[in-house]
C-alpha cells in the first residue's frame, strides 16, 4: 500500500493526470473534489480505455478531457485492519486495480494489484 498519497483533482486535464501518475510512478489516484472528499478513483486502465486504441492523451481527442469524465465514481474502500487475502478477493470480485485505504474515517493509502504481487512474490521468497 502506498501511504503517499498522490491525488487527482476532477478539473485536472487527462494530460496532467497522465504526466503526474508517470512522474510519481504509480498506475492510480483517488480524485478529491475542492471540498476534500473523494469522488472517484482514476487510473492509467481509465485514461487508456476511454481512448480505445489511443495509447496517450496527447491526441486531439483528448486534449480537453477531464478527469471527471473518466474517472470511476464507484470508489471501492477497506479498513486498514482489513487481510491483504480479503482485499485481494475484493479487487478480484469487482475486477478493479485499486482500493482506497482508511483507518476509520481517515483516508490513509491506495492499494493496488501491484501490491498484491509483491504480498504473493514476498510469501514465496519467505517459503
């Protein structure tokens, strides 16, 4: 799980959300309104996907995007507390690559498959 948050705001351009998730190096941000509150989750699936065969927003189409029109409102959270078999099965259930991580109320990390990778890689090597 990742601690540093990285975030999305929904009026950001898809090309600076582009850049900044290349430049921290990570597949995802929850996107938080002017408010403080989470509404909705984006990740680099969510910028190739909404383009088809576009692989960068860089091209026409996309220049005048925002985030908010391809982010997932449909943000999926555990607790902190929760087991990292539990939270792998969510993912799997929903078919998603990320999950917003609170301990109680406060938002405190993201959660990716990659994670999940380096649980399962980390297991092996201990056995």
């Amino acid at each position: 799980m990742r601690t540093e948050l990285v975030t999305a705001d929904p009026d950001m351009s898809v090309m600076t959300l582009e850049r900044r998730l290349a430049e921290h190096r990570i597949g995802g941000a929850p996107v938080i309104s002017k408010f403080g509150e989470i509404v909705g989750v984006v990740s680099k699936s969510d910028v190739v996907n909404s383009f088809g065969d576009e692989m960068s927003s860089s091209g026409p189409e996309t220049r005048g995007r925002k985030v908010s029109e391809i982010m997932n409102t449909d943000v999926v959270t555990v607790q902190a507390f929760e087991l990292v078999e539990s939270v792998a099965a969510l993912m799997l259930e929903k078919k998603i690559h990320c999950v917003v991580v609170y301990d109680e109320a406060e938002m405190v990390g993201i959660a990716t498959s990659f994670d999940m990778l380096r649980v399962v890689v980390a297991l092996a090597e201990a056995t």
